[in-house]
C-alpha cells in the first residue's frame, strides 16, 4: 500500500475500477482487487440493465402497452438504486467505480438487447432474461465477496432479493396458471 499522503493509487484492474490512496483521516476496511473486481462487474451489469430496460420502455407495443410501459420504469428505477449502492460501496472501501460507457459496452455479462419495436410478451422475456442475467452475476461473486466482506455481501443479499421479486413479478405477466 501506499504511504497515507501519496497521491498514488495502490493499484488497478482492467475495467478502470482501483483502489484510491488513502489520505487524510480516511481509515478502514480497504477491498482487495478481487472484490473490486467483484463489484465492479455487479455495477456493470446493473447499469445496463437499467439501460436495456429504459430501451425496452420505449420501444414496447402490443397489448398491456401501459402496464407494462409503467412496469419497465419501475425495474430501471430498481436498478439505478442498486448501482448507485454498489458504486458508493466501492467508494467507501477505497476503490472507485467505472461506470462509463465504453466500460458498461465493453464489460457486462448481458446480451445485446434487440433494436426497433418489440411486443409486449417479447418485450417480457427479454426483460425477464436480462434480469435473471443479473441475478447470476451477483449469485457468481457472493461467496467470495462474503469470504472477505460480509457487510457488502448483505447489499448483495438486498439486490438479488429484490431482483428476484421483480423477474417473478415480471414473468408473470405471459406465464399461464397451471
């Protein structure tokens, strides 16, 4: 680590996420590369789904148009509020947050979303998927984010909780009662 009054940063992963130097009266617990890492890859896939779920609001058509139009909204919504919690949880760790577009772009687990109108029950599925997509990526790095840091693994208990909830909620709308 660097000394408490360098500038330096102590050191960097390859998605432009590290750790800062640590100044002044700035003390505590400071993430690994690993959780860094681990996090950072959390607040990417967060942020495109919030970007792929405001594309999918605006270009939803078919039947249940403003149930689910309403709905989108709301998952973008959840999403922006969990990647802000990670990336300030980077910071409290002394570690910044790369949520840049060229990064999002280059970095996330999730697919492309399609371009150009989509049907409610496609629009479903492809929103659902994504999510779940998420859910994995936080299920993937748990273990070992609670391995080092417990505290941050219950942010990661709340997200995938509520994530969870969302795709159910979301699902239902083209699932057939049994």
């Amino acid at each position: 680590m660097t000394d408490v009054m360098s500038h330096e940063t102590v050191s960097a992963t390859e998605t432009g996420a590290h750790s800062t130097s640590r100044q002044n009266s700035e003390k505590g617990f400071v993430a690994s590369d690993k959780l860094i890492a681990s996090l950072q890859k959390v607040l990417v896939d967060l942020i495109e789904l919030s970007l792929q779920g405001k594309q999918a609001h605006w270009n939803v058509v078919g039947a249940n148009f403003r149930d689910l139009h309403l709905q989108l909204d709301e998952i973008v919504e959840e999403a922006r509020e969990h990647s802000d919690v990670i990336a300030e949880r980077l910071r409290a760790l002394h570690a910044t947050a790369d949520g840049r577009s060229t990064t999002v772009a280059a970095t996330t687990s999730l697919p492309a979303y399609p371009e150009g109108e989509i049907d409610t029950h496609k629009t479903v599925a492809l929103v659902t998927e994504r999510i779940d997509d998420v859910v994995a990526t936080v299920r993937e790095v748990h273990d070992s984010v609670d391995e080092e840091d417990p505290t941050t693994a219950d942010l990661l208990h709340t997200i995938i909780d509520e994530l969870e909830k969302l795709s159910w909620m979301t699902s239902a709308e083209i699932r057939s009662a049994k």
